[in-house]
C-alpha cells in the first residue's frame, strides 16, 4: 500500500526527521491561504499523486509570489500529470503540498528497502540524490551505498556512520545524517514498510540536514494490525478493479494484457501468466480467488476481470486442496448464467472433487474449453484468443 508525500512526511515527522513546513491544498484559495500562513518569500507546490519522477513532468515547481502559487496550483489540481512511472494517461492530481521553499546546498539519497536475497532490511544511500537517481543506479552503480541491517540487532551506530561518512558527510553532519537512517529505520520497522526513501536528503542553508521529499510503501499482508497506516489508504489512487477486488477478499492487479485469469494461489496465479506469455498470450491481471473459493466469489472474481474491456478470453486454473472444485464449477456456470459472458473461457481443475466439477461443467450446456493440465491450457486460451480477434 502506498501512501503521499505529505503522508509521509507527517509520520517521519513523529520519529523526529526534519522535514519542510507546509500543507495540504484541495483549491487554489486554499493554497493561496497556507502560503500566506506559512510565510517566507518562496514556496514549493507539489502535486500529490502515488508515483514517482513528478518533478521532471511538472508536478514541482518553485513560486515566487503568492499569485504564482495559486497559478501553480490550478495548473495542476484537475490535471492528469503524467511521469515516468504512470504511463501515457498520467495520474489525476486531486491535492498539492504547499511547503516553504529551501536554499539547497547539496542533495542526497537515503531508502530502505527489503532485500528478499538476504532477507533483511538493507539501506541503500548515495551522495548522488534529486531526480536522476535511477540513472545514477544504472551507469555508476559504485556510487550506491548497500548495508544489511542484521535482525537481531538492528541499524548499528557505526553502520549508520560509516555510511554518513561514505555519503561524504563531516563533522556534525555525520551524527545528523546518522539519526535520521536510525529514525527512518524505526519508522520502517515500526509500521512493516515494504520501502522508505528520502530524495532529496538535503544539506540547507543553514547547514542542517532535511527531509525534502519522501515515499513509504507498506505490506498489505500486515495492514490488519497497522489501523493507523490503514487510515492513511487513497482510494482515489488505486485501481477500481483492485478496491472492488480487496472489498470481496480477492488478489487483483490489473494489467495491459487480453487474456483474463482466475487462479487460486498465488504462486499458481504466477505460473499461469507466464505459461499465457509462453504461448505469445498478455496476461490482462493477475487475480487469486485464494483457498475458500466460494460460488459467489467465483462470480465476482468474473464480474470484476470482465470490467476490463481489453479482456478477449478467460482462463480458469484451480488446483484445488481447500477450495473444491465442484464449489468452483458451481460458481462457473452460475456466473455464465447471471453475466451473460461471451468470451471463451478455458478451464483446468485438479485436485479436490474434480471428478464432481467436471461433470457439473460438462452439464451445464456452456460452451466452457476444458483443459488438461496448465500447459494445454495456455495453449488454448491463446487459441481462443486468436479466434475471438
């Protein structure tokens, strides 16, 4: 689960990393009214949308009068901005960050991450921080700092100094950088984030160390005991189909493919995408009904992948062990009868009552394309796709 910058900032905020004072505008006579709160002679407004690289598509940009924020602002609040990571049709921005602006004198990079290889959390810095990080990871990789952080003990002090020092921080600088990778550790740690990262990490004016930008992701598998990260969720940000899918108790990520999938398990769901893309099929999402696939989950995992019209074909894989595949088959030919699908949709069940699913498939009077195994039926939910184009 992601969650905005000024989300962000606010719970650093409360582990003590120093961040800009600033706020929320929906409108521009709001940010007319906070810039004017706020004070100074410069500010920044910053569109609030869950993806990265907005500076380099215009979500960023410095005002120098109060005329050129409320400017700013209505330039982009009603705007799709698009970036390097939203695709051609952008994001809609909703709300601007309005923040007194900083004289900078250098700028760095600080995350935390999960290394699956390792299985730690491990901190990633450079010396290198602002927009073009990415880059700075692809062409000079020498450049980024890695250090695991060992669970039993935690974010060392001499860890944390020992990468202040790599960054080419000195003097007082070193123990303030040192805090901040401690506070974000606790942060990320405390709240079970996936990833947090500050970029720019910046030395200001006055020589201290500030948090001008940040982004935290957060493991949805332990959202159900973070209420207060749960809160903070932007529904407005996130795909329908995927709100819709979660509210049902259903895995669903919507991809660019044609060919719908309903699978239970995800390493199954996985398999099965990549079987589709074996045979020169796209994968239009990846949705796990899970182990207690009812009827009527069935038919909404139906309903829902067939909200995508880019959807041609459907395939069906249940390798069943809690579910049952009779339960499975019940919830096919129910969902062909109250949706009036017309694609072609393939089916592979294994396991648990198959030899009761099939039959109740089979009987039905559907014209359901039976597979198999996993290979042939990938083979024929391509088959079908090219038929049905």
């Amino acid at each position: 689960m992601n969650i905005h910058e000024y989300q962000t900032k606010e719970l650093l905020r409360g582990y003590g990393v120093a961040v800009p004072e600033g706020r929320v505008a929906h409108n521009v006579d709001n940010a007319a009214t906070i810039a004017e709160e706020l004070g100074g002679e410069r500010w920044v407004v910053k569109a609030q949308i869950h993806a990265g690289g907005r500076g380099k598509g215009g979500g960023v940009k410095v005002a120098s009068s109060i005329d050129e924020v409320k400017q700013f602002t209505d330039e982009m609040i009603g705007s799709h901005l698009v970036t390097p990571q939203t695709g051609a049709e952008g994001r809609l921005v909703q709300r601007v960050l309005i923040e007194q602006a900083c004289a900078i004198n250098k700028e760095f990079y600080l995350g935390m991450v999960i290394d699956r290889a390792t299985q730690r959390i491990t901190v990633i810095a450079s010396a290198s921080g602002g927009m073009n990080i990415e880059e700075v990871a692809k062409t000079d990789p020498d450049r980024v700092i890695r250090e695991a952080v060992d669970p039993a003990i935690g974010l060392a002090g001499f860890q944390c100094r020992k990468i202040a020092a790599r960054m080419g921080f000195a003097g007082k600088q070193i123990g303030e950088a040192a805090k901040i990778m401690q506070a974000l550790y606790r942060a990320f740690r405390d709240k079970d984030a996936l990833l947090a990262e500050i970029n720019p990490l910046a030395d200001i004016d006055d020589g201290h160390l500030m948090a001008l930008d940040a982004k935290m992701n957060f493991d949805g598998n332990a959202l159900y005991r973070r209420k207060d990260i749960t809160e903070l969720r932007d529904f407005d940000e996130e795909d329908s189909k995927e709100v819709e899918a979660s509210g049902h108790g259903l895995n669903y990520i919507a991809l660019d493919g044609n060919v719908g999938c309903i699978v239970n398990g995800a390493g199954l769901a996985m398999a099965t995408m990549d079987a589709i893309s074996f045979h020169n099929g796209k994968p239009a999402n990846f949705l796990d009904v899970g182990g207690g696939a009812s009827p009527e989950k069935v038919g909404n995992a139906f309903r829902i992948v067939l909200q995508d019209p880019n959807v041609k074909t459907i395939l069906v894989n249940i390798f069943a062990g809690i579910n049952r595949c009779d339960w499975i088959a019940e919830g096919l030919v129910q969902a062909m009868r109250d949706q009036d699908i017309k694609v072609p949709i393939v089916v592979r069940l294994a396991g648990t009552n198959v030899e009761k699913g099939a039959p109740i498939l089979e009987a039905s009077g559907f014209p359901f394309i039976m597979a198999d195994n996993l290979d042939d039926a990938a083979t024929k939910v391509v088959a079908a796709l090219e038929g049905a184009t």
